[in-house]
C-alpha cells in the first residue's frame, strides 16, 4: 500500500512539475485594451479644474512671439571700444588678443500686451542689442524696436508696425495659490510655441538673482519646465491668462532642473505701462531697509515676535521717513494685505505709483497702528 501512494504522489508531483514548466515556458499574451475617454476633473469649491489643458494653451499661444536680438556692427565697435579705454591689456593689443569681437545676438520670448503692437519680454533678452526681429504664431515676421526696459525688474517693451494683433488676456497674480496648474509657454532652444505644464509651488520669491542694488524680486516659482529661449514668455493660468512673464530658472547646469520663476503680472502691468508712457519705470520709494522678522531677531530688537518685517533703517529722503515710521517698527501689512517677507512688501511699494498712499499697518512697543504713507520718488538714484 506504501508503495502504491508512494507511486500517485511522484506521478502528481511529475504532473505539476510538467503543467508548471509549460505555463513557464509559454509567450506572454498581449492584451491592449482601449476604454472609453474619461474627462477627469478636480474641483476645491471653485470652478472644476480640467486636466486637459487645450483651450489654455490655443488661447495663450498666439499672444506668445519669438524674439531675436542682435547687436549691429556698429554698437559691436563702440563696445569695443569703450572695453579698450578701460582695459588696458585690450587697449594695447586690441582685439581681445588678436580676436576680433563679433556682434552679439540672442533669442527669447515675448508677449502681445497690446493688439497696436507693444510687446513685454525680459530685460535680459534685449539689454544689449539694438535690433529686434520678432516672429508671431503665425510665422508673420516684424522688425522691432525697443520702447524701455528697467534693469531693476528684468522688464523690458519693444514696439512691432501691427494691428489687431492677438493681445493676451491678463489675470490676477494675487489670486494665484500654491498648488495651482499653469503652464509655461514660449520658444525655449527656439523651439517655437512650446507649452509645458506644472504647479505654482511657490509666491514671492527672492532668489538675488538681479544685480541692481534697488530690485524688486517677488518672483512666482512653479515646476513647469522653462528653458534658455523662454525667457520673456508667458505663465498662464487654466483658462490661459497670463499671470507671469517667466524671467529665471534654478540650475547648476544652464537647463531646467526643477524649478522656474516668473515675475507677477500685477507687477508686470505696472512696469509696461510705464515703459510705454515714459520710456522707464517710475518708481515709488519708501525709504527702508528692512529685515524678515524670527525669533533671534525679536530678541536682537527686544520686541515680542510677530510675523512681517522688521524696519531696520529709515532714510530721510523717503516716504517713511515723513510719514512717522520709526526704526524697529515691524510692517504686517500694506494696504489690509499680510506681510511675511521682504519681498512682499518690496513689490506692492513697486506696484504703486508716485503720489499713491498705502496703509502700513504697523507694531510698535507691543500696539498695532495703521500709518498712512504718500509715496514719493526717489530723489538720488
């Protein structure tokens, strides 16, 4: 009897053995399956977020132009030139050692402000150069040329002979919250009308990324990919408005790495306006410097922590200085908004125009007191 179970329980295993090499050894079959398209949507007790950014991206599209700057032999001599007199290795041998210097040029985005024409990019992309060819979405191509540009916010306007162009619909960059879908969209390694997507991950960014001593850097940071070439392009929200001029990217290798930075439209809008009715930016002046408030510098200052920024030095040519703001008073809000950073504060000062008043709401000795400020220009430059 032992030897007959003995026998069924080898042949078993020899049959699992055989059935399971089989099933081994046979092709994998394939299954593709198409299912029904399903529109998915999000919606956070507003308007439904859709995850198809189409009509976004055709309607921003052709408000987004490429630009190409270009340094005329004649502004190439005179740069010559000037680096001669104050070199002196260049002054005696001339030519940057025996190279002759070719005239510069560079390409990067813009974007229709106006249907006449007027055109927003950064001032990056056409700070050196004196000609301009811009090509629309619709390869139509127009000489340009430049209306202003201020250094202290990367802004810059050029000016295109058009009419009824497809100006860009603009959005409010106060009401853009961390976390939301943008996209990105310009000619990155002139790839032209390229569009990517990503959130705002974060607001009022200050990266010391423009050198001039008086910038104003709130910049939107999202992680929609920007690249070399979509420098003055458009960040648009999911119904394509623009809510930023995309201007810098964070990278230790020259291309995207994860995050970009645009400069707020309602800054944005400020400048432009300037730049087209005065050639420059206006600009109003507090007179402050001042310093994020935290905990050591609460106790540096002997004032109880609360959150906004502390006024650290106040100049007697500004409009702090005759509106009775005092050294140590800590700046929470402007005009019934919250301040948390320096940057905050720096770009609604920008946003406001010579002779405005704002409502600083400010802590002094433990007490809250609003101080109406009237903003004047900046007498020294």
């Amino acid at each position: 009897m032992n030897k007959l179970w003995s026998t069924f329980l080898a042949g078993a295993i020899g049959g699992l053995v055989t059935f399971g090499a089989a099933k081994f050894f046979e092709k994998p079959q394939i299954v593709v399956t198409s299912p029904a398209p399903v529109v998915r949507q999000t919606n956070y007790g507003g308007a439904p977020v859709p995850f198809d950014f189409t009509k976004a991206a055709e309607k921003s599209m052709s408000a987004v132009v490429h630009i190409k700057a270009s340094e005329s032999r004649q502004l190439a001599q005179q740069r010559q030139q000037e680096r001669r007199s104050s070199d002196p290795f260049e002054y005696f041998f001339g030519r940057s050692f025996g190279y002759e210097q070719q005239p510069r040029s560079g390409t990067g985005s813009g974007v229709i402000y106006t249907s006449d024409g007027y055109i927003m990019t950064n001032n990056h992309v056409v700070a050196f150069a004196d000609e301009f060819e811009v090509t629309l979405h619709d390869n139509r191509e127009f000489k340009a040329h430049l209306v202003g540009r201020d250094e202290s916010t990367d802004m810059a306007v050029i000016k295109i002979d058009a009419k009824n162009l497809p100006a860009i619909e603009l959005g409010n960059s106060d009401d853009v919250k961390v976390g939301e879908w943008v996209l990105a969209v310009g000619n990155p390694f002139d790839l032209t009308s390229t569009v990517t997507a990503g959130i705002i991950s974060a607001k009022g960014r200050d990266i010391n990324i423009i050198k001039d001593g008086k910038a104003i850097e709130s910049f939107i940071q999202t992680d929609a990919a920007v690249n070399p070439g979509n420098s003055g392009g458009a960040l648009v929200d999911v119904d394509g408005r623009l809510i930023g001029i995309n201007s810098a990217i964070a990278t230790p290798t020259g291309v995207f790495a994860g995050y970009s930075f645009a400069i707020p439209v309602n800054l944005v809008k400020r400048i432009a306006d300037d730049l087209i009715k005065y050639g420059e930016f206006r600009r109003a002046y507090l007179g402050v410097d001042i310093a994020p408030m935290d905990s050591y510098l609460a106790n540096k200052l002997g004032v109880d922590y609360v959150q906004g920024v502390a006024v650290v030095r106040i100049y007697q040519d500004g409009s702090a200085a005759q509106s009775g703001l005092v050294v140590n008073d800590v700046i929470t809000k402007i005009n019934g908004k919250n301040v948390t950073a320096a940057s905050e504060l720096i770009e609604m000062v920008g946003r406001s125009k010579i002779g405005d008043s704002v409502a600083l709401t400010v802590v002094r000795e433990g007490k809250e007191k609003e101080i109406p400020v009237r903003l004047k220009p900046r007498i020294n430059n």
